[in-house]
C-alpha cells in the first residue's frame, strides 16, 4: 500500500535516483532548476511517496517571487516511478502538498507543466500573464494556482528564488542546509 509522508533526510539518495528514473539528466537543464538550485525547499513541503519502505513518488514545493513583492511557491518535480504511474499516485502527492501550501498560509502556487493535467487541479496559465521565468521555457506551460482568492492579482515580473530563513523546529532543513554549506565550502577549496 502506498502512503505519502514527508521527506526525512535519509530519502534523498532514492529521491534523487527517482528523479534520474523519471526524467534523466535533462531535469538539470530545465528552467525551474535554475530557481530551486543550492536551496532548500519550503519548510515541511516535500513528500514522498512510499510503498514497503521504496521511494515510488516525490514532490517538493520552493519559496519564490511572483514578480517583486508577491510571495508564492514553485512546484517540483512531481515525479512517479513508472511502474506506479496509472495508480493515483502523482494525484495524490498533488493533493496533499496543495492542501499543507495552503494550511500552511501560503497565497500561490507556480509551475512549468502539462496545462490538461495541472488544470484539474486548478492551475491556469491566465494567472501568470504578467510573470515570466528566467530563460527558455514553453509560456503556456506556466502555470498558476490561487490558495488565497487574489493572491496573485497585481502580480507582474520576473518569477525569482525567494531565501527564507530556516525554522528553529525544522531540523531536517536546518540539517540539509548545513550540509549544503559544507559542500559549498569544499567545492570553492577545490
């Protein structure tokens, strides 16, 4: 039976060979790479799905800008290994990443997908008209959910990575980002 939990730092190696399962080396040159690249994602919104302690499915969520001063979230990878593909499993992590965004407060959710899948969700490419990410990308697959009624009304220009500062409470994160630091610092030594 699969089951959607958070992610805990010990699911990242089989987060990431997933992730290589699913799309390859070609994640790395998309887009919204470019936005979720040294960071880590929004605190308690990465979950994975698991059946018998295997890693089948992940999402993650990102602070972003929707244009300056306009708070969101970026959505990605959804990934589902291809042999649970078929099974709910990608409609499930959706759904329950899209109801902690908005438990959590958060005002928007921003793309880059299929608009025929993410539309039953919600997601509009008519939402993000004023916004663009940076460099190439397929306009009409930017795509944007409303949690709060408005939250992206006025909202206009460069979609950018937003730094937060991490939460006390959130060890996973405060962890991941320690870590990040060190391999930050043993890169630039090399």
């Amino acid at each position: 039976m699969v089951t959607i939990r958070e992610e805990r730092i010990a699911d990242v190696a089989a987060r990431d060979a997933l992730l290589d399962k699913a799309y390859g080396g070609a994640r790395f040159a998309k887009t919204s790479e470019r936005l979720r690249e040294g960071r880590c994602p929004a605190s308690r919104l990465s979950l994975v799905a698991v059946d018998h302690c295997q890693i089948v499915g992940t999402v993650r969520l990102w602070n972003v800008e929707a244009g300056p001063g306009h708070d969101a979230l970026l959505l990605g990878p959804l990934a589902v290994d291809p042999d649970y593909r078929n099974r709910g499993v990608g409609t499930a992590l959706l759904r329950r990443a899209i109801a902690r965004a908005r438990l959590a407060g958060h005002g928007a959710i921003l793309l880059v997908g299929d608009a025929a899948y993410y539309g039953r969700f919600g997601f509009s490419a008519a939402l993000t008209s004023n916004m663009w990410m940076p460099g190439e990308y397929e306009r009409e697959r930017l795509l944007a959910l409303e949690l709060k009624p408005g939250a992206l009304a006025d909202a206009r220009g460069p979609i950018g990575a937003k730094v937060t500062a991490v939460a006390k409470t959130d060890s996973n994160t405060a962890i991941a980002v320690r870590r990040g630091k060190r391999r930050a610092l043993l890169q630039h030594a090399a």
